[in-house]
C-alpha cells in the first residue's frame, strides 16, 4: 500500500513517523509535485495539483480534520470518496472553551476584568439565574453533541438543532428548516455555532437569525467565518438586541488590523484556536479507518459530497 501525505503549512516529520508507525506495512512518503501514484492520501489543506495528479487512481483521501469546505472547493473527481476526523482530540478541546465563553458572559466575568483594569471599582452584581439563559448548539455532529452535553452539566438548559432528528440526554433537540429552525432560536438566548459550512449553512447567522433570539443574546463562533455575517452582528449589537459575542473564526483570517471587531468592547475575539487537531489521537484514527477502509468495512466520516459533510 503506497500513501501520500500532505500537511499545508506545517513541519511533518513527526506526522509521517507517527503514520509510518501506526501503518508499519505501508509506504508512505510527503507529496510533491510529480510524486509517484499513491493508493490513498491524508491531507490537510492540498492543492488542486495532488488531486489533478493522484485523484483518479487513489481509492480515498482521509482529512486530518473534521471541516471540509476547503477540500470540496477543489476540482473533486466524482468516484473519490473523502473521509474526515470524527474528533482527533477537538471535541473536549472546544467544550472546554465553549463553556469558558459561556460561563464567563454569564458570570460577568468580563465586566470584573474591565473594573478592575480600568476604573479600579469593586462592585458585586447580582447572580443570575441559569434559566434565563438557554444555550442552542447548532450543529450536532461528533463536536456539537459534546458541547451541548458538557454545557448542560452546568446546569443551563440546553437546546440543540440539526438538519436532521437526533436525540441527546439532558438536550432539546430541534431540526429541520422554517419552523424547527424558527423555534429553536425562539428558545435560545446563548448561540454556539458548530455547523459545518456548506451553501445551505453560509450566512446563517445573520440579522433575521439574530432578531429571532431571546432578548440579551449571546453569540459564540467557533465553527467557520462564512457562518456569520458581521455587519449583522454589529447591528444587532448597537440595537441592544445582542448583549455581545466570543468569535474564534472569521470571514478574512488573520483578522486585518482595521476590523471592528478588534476593540470592540463586547466582542472578544481569539485566532482561530478554539481546537486543534492532535497529532497522535488523529494518526491513531486514520490509521484504524484506512485500514478498515482498505478491507472493504464500512467506516465512520465518510463525507456525503452533495451535503457537504
């Protein structure tokens, strides 16, 4: 079995010691231009050139993570199936910072901070109760139903919407287009966004989503830039509607120096570091599909190329 390997922007000594390790009998080398016909590729971020020149005989890609908008931005050749991460160490990683967003809009936190830098003042507010702010996950693949079970052990109520129906303990899970979309933002007042992005998803957060939360709402970002529209944002921000946001992603990254959102008071922002793939959970679970793949057994994370995940 011969593999390629590509990782855009990032040293692979160490991927390709932990995949020759994990795939003993395999050949596996780094893709350059010209490289000699592979049976399967592990990616992150490729060129259009590896699939013009691989593509139509590899038998799959498997992609070091769980977003792939920018694989099927490419030139896909229609036999190839693409197989993506379920987690690789990403779901604790974002529930972790999710619920810090979360408790730290709730608990004022940010407020103390800017009392304490900035005018020196101690000033206690009074507690809040938990039910008046439900938190809806949008999006409850592998990454979002961790979110959403780890939020709901703080005790906020928790909402969930999918494309399609799922059920989760201790969740409220709502799905489908128009009315299920309409009452699950009716039922929310803290948005975490984890959809994946496809033409259906892009832009969904925009001023006629927002408008339909709870009074005082909360965004958090942490699945892609294209999700939100941001002069919406801003709007709803300035009309009272929305108390504020935690963006992690952003339409234009790096975030240019001149962008609004920089120094404005009631967003904060962190670059694109939510969750990061780990190298050793994510070697581990490519090896086991490909393998499994390789032996004609179904697999986890095959990408339905006309959805878009």
């Amino acid at each position: 079995m011969r593999i390629t390997f590509h990782f855009k922007n990032s040293p692979t000594d160490l991927w390709l010691k932990d995949l020759r390790a994990a795939l003993p009998e395999a050949d596996i080398s780094e893709w350059h231009p010209g490289a000699e016909q592979a049976d399967y590729a592990i990616v992150w971020q490729p060129p259009q050139q590896l699939l013009d020149e691989q593509g139509a005989q590899l038998k799959a890609i498997f992609n070091l993570g769980a977003g792939v908008d920018a694989l099927l931005k490419l030139q896909w050749p229609n036999h190839l199936p693409l197989v993506r991460i379920d987690d690789g160490g990403m779901a604790v990683q974002m529930a972790e910072y999710v619920s810090h967003a979360l408790i730290r809009h709730f608990r004022e936190l940010d407020v103390y901070e800017s009392q304490q830098r900035v005018a020196g003042e101690w000033k206690p507010h009074r507690t809040k109760l938990r039910s008046d702010f439900p938190v809806g996950v949008m999006g409850l693949g592998v990454l979002g139903e961790r979110v959403a079970r780890t939020v709901a052990q703080f005790d906020f109520p928790v909402n969930g919407w999918s494309r399609s129906p799922k059920q989760i303990d201790g969740v409220q899970c709502f799905h489908g287009e128009a009315q299920g979309f309409k009452n699950f933002l009716a039922a929310t007042r803290v948005l975490v966004n984890l959809l994946p992005l496809t033409p259906d998803t892009a832009n969904i957060i925009n001023s006629e989503t927002l408008s339909q939360l709870q009074p005082g709402a909360y965004v958090i970002n942490v699945a892609r830039g294209a999700h939100l529209v941001e002069e919406d944002l801003l709007a709803q921000i300035a009309r009272g509607h929305v108390a504020g946001a935690t963006l992690d992603v952003f339409r234009t990254e790096p975030l240019p120096p001149e962008h609004a959102f920089w120094k404005h008071p009631k967003i904060t922002i962190t670059p694109h570091s939510s969750a990061n793939t780990m190298r050793e959970e994510s070697v581990a679970q490519i090896a086991r599909k490909l393998m499994a793949f390789d032996q004609g057994e179904k697999v986890a994370g095959l990408v339905d190329m006309s959805r878009g995940y």
